[in-house]
C-alpha cells in the first residue's frame, strides 16, 4: 500500500517504483484541471467489474493538480449524477474488513480489544497478501494503492512518515507535533505486539509461506503500511466493530475526502454492500467527493494528509488543569461540577466561537484565592455584575497570556505561511503545513482579538504578572509539547 513504504512500493513488496511520481493533490474542484495523461486503473475497475461492483457512473481518471505539481488519479463522474443518486455500489466481499479476514468476528475483536488496532490487523494482512503478488486475490486493489504512496488529495502523506527534522520544522508550536509522536508510539506497541496475532490467529497465516511478522517486517515497513491503511480507511456505521473499519475500492485515497460534502459512505445491508449516494447534482468529469466527519484538520492532516481551509470543523483545544494541592480545590471542583465542568477541562476555540462562553469563568475559578472569589463567580450566560472585577481582569490577563504563549510558540509568523503556500518552489509538505499553521494561529488571533475586547491586557509587563499569578496558583494550561488537549 501506499503508505507501507516512502521511497517505494508501501505495502512492503516489489510494486513499481514508477508509481511514486504519481501522487495526489488539493482535492479541491477548482483546482483541477484535465490531464492527457493516459488512464491506468482499469485493472482495479476490470478487477472491480467482474466481480460485482456496480460502479458505471463513476470513472477514475488521471487529472492535473495544480496545488500538487503533478498528475494524480481521482474518482470522478462518469456522467451527470443526480441528487440520491448512488454513484458507486461495491459488495462487502471486496471490501477488506476484520470479519473478512478472519472469517470470523469473536477473533476479530478478540484482536481489536486487546493489543492491536483494527488498523494494525489491517496492515499487517495487506503486508502479507502482497508478498503473494499477483497469487492475492487482493493483487490489483493492492497495486492502485501502492500507486498512491499513502498520498491525500494534496500530494503529502500523514506526518506519520515525514521525518523528525521536518516534523520539527514544519509543525513547531502546532498541537500536532505532540500528536504525531503520541501516534508514532503507539504504533512501535503494535509492532512489537505483531507476533501475538501471529500465534492467535494462525489458521490465517498459514497460507503464507513467511516468517514471523516482526521478522519479516521492519518498524519502518509496518508504519508505512499503518499510514497507508489509516489513508484508506472509511468508518462504516452500525454496523458490527468487525466491520466498522473498512478498506473500499474506489474509496480513499481515490475519492476525495471532504469536510463540507454531504456525500454519504454507507453499508447497505440488504444488498450487503457500502455505497455512495450524492446528495446533490454532479457534472460528469467533475470529483467526487465523501464526507470525512467531524474532523478539524489537524486530525486530516494526520490521518489522510490533507488540509480542508473550509473546515467548519477546525478547532483548537485549549486545556486547563486544577491542582489538587489548591486549599480550594473541594470548593472550586463543586462550582464546577455544578456547572457542567471538570477540574481538567477542554475548552473548543475557533475562528468562529473564538471565546466559549464558560472559558472566563472556568478561569475566574481557577485563579480564585478566597472562598467568597469562588462564590462570586457565575456562569449564567447573562448573569448581572456581581462577580469580582479584580479576578476577571486577572483571568482575562491569564488567557491572554496563555494565548500569545501558544502564538509565539510556531517557528514563524503567519505571513510567512501565506508567503510558503504562494511559493510555488515550496515541496507539498511546506505548503500543507503552512495550511495547517495559518488556519491555528487565525484562530489564536481570533481568540486575543475578542479577549482584547473583554478588556485582556496585551502589554509585557501585565502579561508577565499574569504568567506569575499562574504559576502560583499551580494551574496546569496544556503544555505545547505533552499533546494534551491540543489535537480536536
């Protein structure tokens, strides 16, 4: 699979290093142009066809991604759609789900409750039917993936495979940097946890003539085939956890993935199939689109490396933690708990809501040093002055200075992303990156601007004092490089 391996074929066989120029890029349709290129999935379409994929008002072209700066494969209409159309129906037998590989869903979740991730299951059994070659049933499926090299549509796999000094570089002071070596972690566990499966489920691994997994598979493999997999994925739902995670030809990375669609991927149970229905009209030639979820785009660029600058869902997380050596700490965690909060809280901050309602007095609380300053404190939304005005200066102080730390944290302004996404000599990693940063420090700016008119100080000195007051009151504010609270 694309992603089981960076500098060729990722799902850990000998797949064509010639695919690894083509890549995908900025799925948005303004963007892309018609390619001369000649079309080279039809063995996955043929593949598809003859064992019963009803997928003929789709088609899977070669475009020109401006925003990429090269050619990428994408799924589009194969003719005009019409709103509640289904563009493209593929029965469950060619779908890659747990139940499908193990033949059995007591062992799938077996495996997926204890040590290993649906993912990980996933990878490791696509690792493994590759090195079956053209003997896989899986074999032309397998090579349209590997094609892709674990790519989203903006040319740049997940972060899981950039190397450190770019991680370091490029995401300096973004809440996904923590999240990347949080995720990178995780899945050094599951690799060291292969072999379990190996000897759990061995009535599957019996067909194939290879040794161990951990033998047979380097970290750097496995991890590749994680983000390829992780790339790929569609989240069914109701269905059984077996089935849940599922690998759909013709899915992603070949369609789009969209924040803003309304395009639904689901599983049809009396046809015993996922299909895509449009919710609204679809030109013919024109990209075809799924909807992601919720997602903010750190999480896309994570999983699926891409970066939606329309995201309705983008967010910032902004964490708070009361000590519990606090004297007050009893009475602070009941006018808390009355108010539907915790003493270790999450905050959602966007460009759109860039000051939650319940975030200043969830610090008036925190900073409080009397019982009658816990008291005075309320979080009725138009509740009348009655409330300590030195301790909302104070918590005003407090977040502004928790919100210019954040700032000032990133290697560089946010002009200088405008400036790294205009260029057109920077790599499809820079510009994705720069994406991501702009998108987090406009809401950071959002946030100071509507602190400021609160009435939240913005000189040096104030912001110092501010700095000094939290340390002595031990309020732990979500460190920049723990990943705590920071990834949506």
């Amino acid at each position: 699979m694309s992603a089981l391996r960076v500098h060729g074929p990722m799902l850990g066989g000998a797949m064509h290093a010639g695919y690894r120029a083509r890549s995908r890029s900025g799925r948005r349709v303004s963007g892309i142009t018609r390619s001369t290129a000649v079309h080279t999935a039809s063995e996955l379409v043929d593949w598809l066809k003859e064992n019963g994929a009803k997928i003929d008002a789709v088609e899977v072209k070669t475009l020109d991604i401006p925003s990429a700066g090269r050619p990428l494969d994408v799924v589009v209409a194969g003719r005009p759609l019409a709103a509640g159309e289904v563009a493209l129906s593929i029965p469950e037998h060619l779908c890659v789900t747990l139940d499908r590989i193990f033949e059995s869903e007591f062992v799938a979740e077996l495996l997926t409750t204890d040590k290993l991730s649906e993912l990980a299951c996933l990878a490791l059994y696509l690792m493994y039917e590759k090195k079956l070659k053209k003997k896989s049933f899986w074999y032309p499926y397998i090579k349209e993936l590997d094609k892709q090299q674990a790519r989203g549509p903006q040319a740049v796999e997940s972060p899981l495979l950039w190397s450190d000094r770019e991680l370091d570089s490029l995401l300096q002071g973004s809440p996904l940097l923590p999240a990347v070596r949080q995720r990178q972690s995780g899945i050094r566990k599951e690799y060291e946890a292969l072999d379990t499966v190996w000897f759990m489920a061995g009535s599957l691994f019996n067909k194939y003539p290879f040794d161990l997994p951990t033998e047979t598979f380097s970290f750097e493999l496995f991890q590749q085939a994680f983000a390829a997999v992780q790339a790929s994925i569609v989240h069914l739902q109701g269905v059984p956890i077996a089935k849940r995670f599922a690998l759909v030809p013709l899915g992603p990375p070949l369609m789009a993935y969209s924040s803003t669609s309304k395009n639904m991927i689901t599983y049809d149970e009396e046809n015993r199939a996922v299909r895509l229905v449009v919710s609204g009209p679809v030109e013919a030639g024109r990209p075809v689109a799924a909807w992601c979820g919720p997602q903010p785009n750190n999480r896309l660029l994570l999983n699926y490396g891409i970066v939606d600058e329309h995201n309705p869902f983008d967010k910032l997380q902004f964490t708070f933690t009361l000590p519990t050596s606090d004297p007050l700490f009893t009475a602070k965690r009941a006018v808390l708990t009355d108010a539907g909060l915790a003493t270790q809280q999450n905050f959602d901050v966007s460009a759109s809501r860039p000051l939650p309602p319940l975030l200043l007095p969830y610090m008036m609380v925190a900073l409080a040093a009397t019982p009658e300053q816990v008291a005075s404190v309320s979080f009725a939304e138009n509740a009348a002055p009655g409330h300590d005005r030195e301790l909302e200066e104070a918590a005003l102080a407090a977040l502004m200075s928790y919100v210019q730390r954040r700032t000032a944290a990133y290697a560089h302004p946010l002009w200088r992303d405008l400036e790294i996404i205009n260029d057109p000599s920077s790599s499809p990693r820079q510009k994705v990156a720069a994406r991501l940063t702009k998108i987090e420090k406009s809401i950071l700016a959002a946030a100071a601007e509507a602190l400021a008119v609160r009435g939240a100080p913005t000189d040096a000195a104030a912001l110092e004092a501010a700095q000094a007051r939290l340390r002595a009151a031990g309020l732990r504010m979500g460190s920049l490089f723990d990943g705590q609270g920071h990834c949506g």
